[in-house]
C-alpha cells in the first residue's frame, strides 16, 4: 500500500464512527502485493506457457480428435485463469484507490502485459470457430473430456458470424490498451477526481460522489436539494469531457459493430447474455407501458405525502416525512442479512459468512475510491471480493444483501472451472436481487408498527423502480444516444435533451426537474464500461418477482432447486435454467407478472391512505 492510500484510509468521520467498524478488503489471497516476486513470477510463466501454447496448437486444431482438442481447452483455461488473476488484482487495487498514482500505473502495466502475452492466445478461439458443426459434432460425441466444455464450446461459436479475419482480430486485441480501455480509464479517474461543494446548513463541504449522492437519501430536505445543486454545477462544468467520452465510445463501438455485423447497438450485448434481441425489447416494451401504472402513480402518492402536487427532483428518494432515517450500524446490517440468508437456506448463509470471515468485503467511503458497489468474481481458484460505500442508511443494507447474493452466486458457480462459471447477464442479478427479497421480506414481517411497513414498503417499492424502471430507461437513454451517433457527433445539448426526455417519460408528471438535471447522465459508469447492460437490471428483478412468487406458493424443495440454478454457471441458458420453476422469459406473460408484483405493493401502500 502506498503512502498516499495509507493517509486516506487513516481519515475518519464522525458519520463513520457511529456506523462501527468498517471492514476493509483484504487482497493477499490474489498477490502480497503490487511489486511482489509473485506478480513477476505468474507473468513470466504464462508468457512462457501461452508462446508454447501457440507453437504446439496454432493452426492445428481442426485435425485434433476428441481427447486432444479437451486438453488444448483445459491447457487454454489454465493460462487464461493466471491471467485473470493478475487482472482482478489490479482491478481491485485500482478501485480501492483510483487516485493513487502508482495504483494507476500498475493497472495500466497490467493490461498492455496480460494484452501482450494474451496476442499469443487469440487464435484459439478462432480456429475453435471454423472447425465445422460435423467435426465437432463428430469429436464430442466420441469424447467425453470434450463434452465437458460442450456449454463453453456452445457459447464461443455464437459468434462465428461476427468474426473477423485473423489479423484483424489481433490488431483490435492489441490496440484496446489505447483504446476503449483508456476511456474508461479517463472516465473513472476523472470522476474519482471531483470535488462536490456542498452548501450545507451547517457549512459548505467538499465531498466525493458517492458521499454526495448518499445525501440525495438524507431525511434533510435542505441537504438533498444542496446535494443536487452540487451534483448539477460540478457534472455540468465537466460535461464537454464526459460528452467527448461517450461520442468517442458509441463511434468506436459504431465501428466495430459494423465491421462485425451487428444491426443494432445492444444486438452484441445480447449475444453476449446469450438472450434474443425479441425478448429484451419485449422486456423494455413492457417495462415502458408499465411506466403509468407505476412509477407515475407511486410519485404522485408519495408527492401527496410531503403535501405537494409535484415532487423535487431531489426528494424522489427521499424518506418519508415520518421516517426516522437512523443510520444502522454495520454489525447490525451484517446481522440483518445473514439471518435473511439463513433463514431460506443454511447452505446460502454458509457461503456468505464466508465473506465477513475472511476480509472479502471492502466498506468505507474514502477519497478516490470506486463509487457505488460491486462484486468481483476474480478466479474461481481464489474467490469473489465486494466492494460498497456502506453510509448506514436502510438502502446500504439492501446493497449489502444485493452485493452478497452476487458473490454467493459466483462462489457457487465457480465449481464449473474459470471458462463456465461465468453467469450470462440476463440470469446474473437473479441472486443478487433474490437476496435483496430475501431481506426486505423478512424485515417487513418484523415491522412492529404501521408507519414502519408503510416506510418499507416504500422503501422497497423505490428500490423495485430504480432496478426496474430506471435501467430501462437508461437502457432506453443508451439506444437512442448510440442511434443518433451513427448520424454524427452529438453535441452536449443534444444528449441532455435524449436524458431529459427519457425522464420525464419514465418518472412522469409528479416529477419536477430544474435546469441541472440535465446533466445527470454523466456520472453513471455503466454507459463508459458496460453499454447497454443495464436491462440486465431490470431482467433480474423482474425474474425474481416471478422466482420468489413460486417460492411462497410451493416453497418445498425450492432452496435446492435455486442453488442448483447458481451452481450451474455459465453452463444452461435462460430457458433451460427457469424451466425447473415453470417459468420461461420468452413469453410475455412472464414480464407482466414480475412487474404486477411491483403494482401490487403501490397497491398496498394506496390502501394504507384509505
């Protein structure tokens, strides 16, 4: 750890203090660190094992029976695993401090080495693609190592029509160090860097991102709104960068598209998920019609609460007028989840103490950390590592069990090997957000008083809206954004308009919004690093509306069910993983009952005013 990252972590708050003790990751399972021997020994070996790698199978894979091309896989997956490993170390050293200099230089020097060294790898996938359907159809069914890697076989080849010429292919690996990535990297860095100055009734303070957003959820109403005005003036003195970012990423992914023969921007990332382009725009049709009967009819009841006719931008996530809004200490909030686990499943909670046990799980807010959360699966030889900026408030518990589920997931998964443990999207938030039920429903059942179901159920239904609602209008945001590039650049004005309008049409009219909303967009990372992912959102949640519905109608033997569904990995697809529940995405009966479950709650809440 460098001496600046060391100052930063020694810097407390009279906030965090209240909260207890914050546990921070510990990342010795992946390497000692940064300049260790260990780093310079795994990157030597897999130089030395992907040059031998390429001379004995490079343009030979065709001619390979069953048994042979198995061992080329498992010789493939061993190299790609350490690599991996040197990446996720890197990643998660980054994110701990983005603003560490030397942080940033070894992430940089680990991505232009893995980059290099995986160049030698990059015909096998390939060749794997041109071996013909009779061939390897003819190898698995005489091999039964081969069959083994059947799914990851399956999935690779989905991609056959989009593939380019060798060369091709390699000078797009080698290039996305100065590419893409350096985007990305901009991006991060930049909002790792800004400064909010926030004018608050007890004096202006300079705060990070993710510190500024948590006051968006303040029961201050004086906060929440100085928050806003921060967020707008900082976001929009940096629009013109963060506009260039996103122009210059939807031409750069315009390009390739092309090139790969793509028809439309989110069609790659839907191979990827491994889920037809008809399902999710039945989704994100769904979703929109939807957008009237929920997020329109839940704002104008909450408006009502706080007496007015149309709500503040700043107040939509805010508490309710007599909500408490006490912080809740992190033991308290580890408490809290793991009885949720445990009490669904005691294989589950097993799993998950795991991460409270061993150091998996970095917490405070600091300078320069990666805002908002996440879960790193790393390797499946080592284990996942979560990332929050865990503040007290209800939401953060909700994060925590989010977060939880992820890891949970990816322990479990990680029994299918480095290549078939990863989770298509579409089915990757299912634990995370099945989690986050898990929680909600066993905290509801203790709520002592009316007032506090009525603060929960609304605390949940804001939450089923922001996964639900909002990432689809984000989604929406990123279609049109990446539309409107194929015509020219956008100028800064003209993507404000796209974010504005995309709001007002998914919140609707309860909703007012000043001037410096429109700047919005800007911070949210998922549109840089990940186009086009967040359906995923709403696709998970959705699902587990569905799942957790034939949970509480026939709860015998589910548990098994639903792990055996995690373990499986990256091995089934959609279909086949929800056909042991009776549930199938393809039919457009399936959105409309994971949605009703979010309508039925704003029923609730409506009868309670009754």
């Amino acid at each position: 750890m460098s001496k600046t990252t060391a100052t930063r972590r020694r810097k407390g708050s009279p906030a965090r203090d209240k909260l207890g003790p914050l546990p921070e990751w510990d990342l010795s399972d992946l390497y000692p660190a940064m300049d260790g021997p260990e780093i310079a020994k795994d990157i030597a070996s897999a130089r030395r094992s992907a040059e031998r790698f390429a001379k004995r199978y490079q343009g030979k894979l065709a001619d390979l029976d069953g048994d042979t091309l198995a061992k080329s896989i498992s010789d493939y997956e061993k190299i790609d695993e350490v690599l991996s490993r040197l990446m996720s170390y890197a990643s998660l050293l980054y994110a701990g401090d983005m603003m560490d200099p030397e942080n940033g230089r070894f992430y940089q020097s680990m991505q232009e080495t893995v980059v290099g060294i995986s160049s030698h790898l990059l015909f096998f996938a390939l060749e794997i693609n041109r071996i013909s359907d009779r061939g390897l159809a003819k190898s698995l069914k005489a091999s039964a190592k081969l069959r083994h890697y059947e799914p990851w076989l399956r999935d690779s080849r989905t991609y056959r029509p989009h593939q380019l010429d060798d060369q091709l292919e390699k000078l797009l690996h080698e290039k996305a160090v100065a590419g893409r990535s350096s985007w990305n990297r901009l991006f991060d860095e930049t909002m790792a860097d800004l400064v909010f100055e926030v004018d608050l009734p007890k004096g202006s303070q300079s705060l990070s991102s993710a510190e500024t957003l948590n006051l968006l959820s303040s029961g201050d109403g004086a906060a929440r709104k100085a928050a806003a005005k921060a967020l707008g003036k900082t976001l929009g003195a940096n629009v013109r960068l963060f506009s260039l970012i996103t122009n210059t990423l939807a031409k750069d992914k315009e390009i390739e598209d092309k090139w790969r023969g793509f028809a439309r921007p989110v069609s790659g990332r839907n191979l990827s998920n491994a889920v037809e382009d008809e399902v999710v725009d039945a989704l994100s049709q769904s979703v929109r019609d939807a957008y009237p009967d929920l997020s329109h009819r839940y704002y104008k009841l909450k408006a009502k609460w706080f007496g007015v006719r149309k709500l503040d931008y700043w107040d939509r996530n805010a508490p309710l007028p007599d909500d408490d809004d006490r912080l809740i200490r992190w033991d308290d909030a580890v408490e809290k989840v793991l009885d949720a686990y445990g009490q669904f499943s005691p294989k589950l909670v097993n799993v998950a103490q795991e991460f409270f046990d061993n150091n998996w799980i970095d917490t405070p807010v600091r300078p320069g950390k990666s805002p908002g959360a996440f879960a790193h699966s790393t390797v499946p030889s080592v284990h996942p590592y979560l990332l929050l900026n865990y503040q007290g408030k209800t939401r953060d518990v909700m994060t925590l069990a989010h977060e939880l589920g992820h890891g949970v997931h990816q322990v479990l998964a990680g029994k299918q090997g480095h290549l078939m443990s990863d989770t298509p999207l579409t089915l990757a938030e299912t634990a995370s957000v099945f989690g986050e039920m898990l929680t909600f429903r066993k905290l509801l059942a203790e709520a002592d008083s009316p007032k506090l179901r009525k603060a929960m159920l609304a605390s949940k239904v804001e939450d089923m809206l922001n996964t639900v609602v909002r990432q689809i209008a984000f989604y929406e945001f990123e279609r049109r954004v990446h539309e409107k590039r194929r015509e020219g650049e956008l100028l800064s004005e003209e993507i404000c308009t796209i974010w504005m309008d995309v709001q007002k049409e998914s919140l609707g009219p309860a909703i007012r919004f000043e001037e410096e909303y429109k700047y919005f967009w800007t911070y949210i990372p998922h549109f840089i690093h990940s186009p086009f992912y967040v359906y995923a959102y709403a696709f998970g949640d959705c699902l587990v509306n569905s799942l957790y519905a034939v949970y509480e109608n026939a709860s015998e033997g589910f548990a098994e069910r639903y792990l055996e569904m995690l373990r499986a990995g990256g091995t089934l697809r959609h279909k086949e993983l929800l056909a042991p529940f009776g549930l199938d995405a393809s039919d457009p009966a399936f959105w409309q009952k994971g949605l009703g479950v979010i309508s039925g709650l704003i029923d609730e809440l409506e009868a309670l005013e009754t």
